[in-house]
C-alpha cells in the first residue's frame, strides 16, 4: 500500500470512493467534491501497486495550532484491512506538533457509530467531553438537498 499526497483528482475515481460507502449526497455535484479536496491543506491517498484508490483522508489546519480531519474515506471493500488506520497514523505524524488534532464522526447511536467510534477509540482518539471540551456547529442540512 502507497500513502501519499495528492494535489490533483480524478472525479470517475473519487466518486467511485464516495459512493462505495454510501456518500451519495456529495456526488451529486462531484465538481464541488473535487474543488474541496483541492482547497484543503493537506490530502493524503492510500493506493494499491496498480495504482487503484483505496481511501483518502483530507485536512483543514492552519498547520501550528489546529489540523481538523474532514474526510477519512477507504473504500467498502478494502474496510478492515488496515487502509484507514494507515492513513490516519500518516495525519498524526503529520499533523504532531498541533495542539489539536480532531475530527467529527456519526454519533454511536447512528448504524455506523459504533464501528467509528471503537476504530478511532483504537488509534488513541478520545472525544471532546472527555477532555473537558464541547463542540458545536450549526444545524447540519438535510443531506438530500446538499
């Protein structure tokens, strides 16, 4: 498995990525898709030898204080052979010397919580009110009309 970053995008590929864990409400504009990845600050790909995308992972950060994951995709059917935990190890590294290191997952209550929750758990995540921390954001739209 090749870990690397990327700067450019093919959209036949990145939708095939989305939608193989059931992102579909990004792909309807997969233009938008692609304009996100490049304006993140960092996108790290974990391919095959033949060059077949299995995952990615994007970041936001300011690269001193703060670095938020916003993406960690691997595609279903290489889930469970180590593609996500390699790409997050990479961002940790990356990403070590940032006060923090964060990122937002479906709650444990959603079908794929628990999973998320035990994998990030496994890599050393802990969540925010652990910390004495709270997060907030506004109310997220109804994905259908993304």
């Amino acid at each position: 498995m090749i870990i690397a970053q990327e700067t450019s995008f093919d959209e036949t590929e990145v939708r095939e990525l989305y939608d193989s864990v059931g992102w579909h409400p990004w792909t309807r504009d997969i233009a938008r898709v692609r304009r996100s990845l490049a304006g993140s600050h960092l996108v790290v790909t974990a391919r095959d030898e033949s060059g077949r995308l299995l995952g990615l992972a994007r970041t936001v950060s300011d690269d001193e204080i703060v670095c938020y994951v916003q993406e960690l995709l691997v595609n279903a059917r290489y889930h469970g052979k180590g593609v996500g935990r390699r790409l997050l190890e990479h961002l940790k590294d990356r990403y070590a010397h940032c006060r923090y290191f964060v990122l937002t997952t479906d709650h444990e209550s959603t079908p794929e919580g628990p999973a998320n929750h035990a994998f990030y758990r496994r890599l050393g995540l802990i969540e925010h009110h652990e910390q004495g921390l709270s997060a907030f954001g506004l109310r997220v739209r109804d994905p259908k009309s993304l």
